[in-house]
C-alpha cells in the first residue's frame, strides 16, 4: 500500500483525510475537514480551504488556491497559480456572506493562472486555456479560454481538439483526429462556438 507524504513544512490541520500515495509538498497549507483523494499531487505553496473535497489522482500545481466551497472530482489538472473563488460580492467587512459552490468535473483540466468564479460547474473533461476567466458553466469536453471565457471547440478525453463529422437535429458527432475517439456533442453545447466566433 503507498504511503502518505506530506512534506515537514506543510501545514495540515484537525480532521483532515488524505488518501494512499498522496503527496503533499512545501509550504502547502490544508484546513480542517478538507478531504483529499488517493494519488494526489498537492504542489507547493497550494492552499486547500475548510471541508474542500478533492477526488483521486487530482494535480494541484505549484500556487493554486482552492477556498472552501469547491469540490474537485478524480483525475483533474490545476495549473499553477489558478484561483477559485467562494463569495460573488466579496467585502472584508461582510458578517452574513454565504459561500457559492463550485464544481470541477471529472477529467477537467484547468490552464495556468485561470480563475474561476463561484458557483459555476466545469464539465467533464473539459479543457480552461491559461490565464482565462470562467464566469459559467462549461459543457463537458469543451476548450474554452478568454476573459470571460468562451467555448471555441470540444476536446477528446485524450487531450485533442475534436473535429466537427455529422450534424444531426439534437447534437453534432465529433472525432478526435489522433485516438479515433468519437462523441455526441448536443446542439445547444455546439452552437456556443458558432455564437462565439460571430
């Protein structure tokens, strides 16, 4: 069975549950009641907010900010210095505020330096370009980037842009060029693009 690494200079408070063959590194900074999967890489200098919930295998690079209120599904990649958010009207001096949640599907990965506002759900292996500023939901598979970020195409489970073969009245079918892969795209996800590129 592996072990749990946590480096010393970490900070891992009460109530914590970190899965087998998770590591985490220096200067990291986990609250309490977090819970953190199997096989996780927790970079440095990552803070992981109160009663946050990471699945397995999730990459949390070096600097990435994770408040309370967010929960992260297996296999998923945040960049460097991406940032998640928990309250829409933040002010330091609010006493009623109430967190918005937010969701990172399985298999998403998220760019460096992107953002993410509360209370939106990244879908299934979806893919945020760097430095983007996500403000809704995104369908599962698409690419999108920009501030505020859009959706400019689909990507297979593999990583590659995935290529427009048949249109059909409900969803568009799509290939990847490299694996062969092929999936549905419903209509009201493909059009996204088209509206974004007029």
């Amino acid at each position: 069975m592996k072990k749990v690494y946590v480096d010393s200079t970490a900070i891992v408070d009460e109530k914590v549950v970190i899965g087998n063959g998770t590591k985490v590194w220096h200067f990291v900074h986990v609250r309490e009641n977090a819970e953190i999967g199997r096989d996780c890489v927790i970079g440095d200098f990552v803070y992981v907010g109160r009663a946050v919930k990471i699945g397995n295998g999730v990459k949390l690079e070096n600097r990435a900010t994770v408040y309370e209120g967010v929960r992260i599904e297996d296999r998923v990649f945040v960049g460097p210095h991406v940032t998640f958010t928990n309250d829409p009207y933040p002010r330091s001096f609010s006493t009623d505020w109430k967190i918005v949640k937010t969701l990172v599907k399985e298999g998403a990965s998220i760019g460096a330096g992107a953002v993410v506002v509360c209370g939106v759900t990244i879908g299934e292996y979806a893919m945020i370009g760097a430095g983007s500023v996500v403000t809704e939901d995104i369908p599962s598979h698409a690419v999108a980037y920009g501030n505020p970020a859009e959706v400019k195409g689909f990507a297979c489970k593999c990583g590659k842009k995935l290529k427009e073969e048949k249109k059909k009245q409900k969803f568009v079918w799509m290939k990847c060029p490299l694996c062969g892969e092929k999936y549905k795209i419903p209509t009201e996800n493909y059009v996204r693009i088209k509206k974004n590129e007029g």
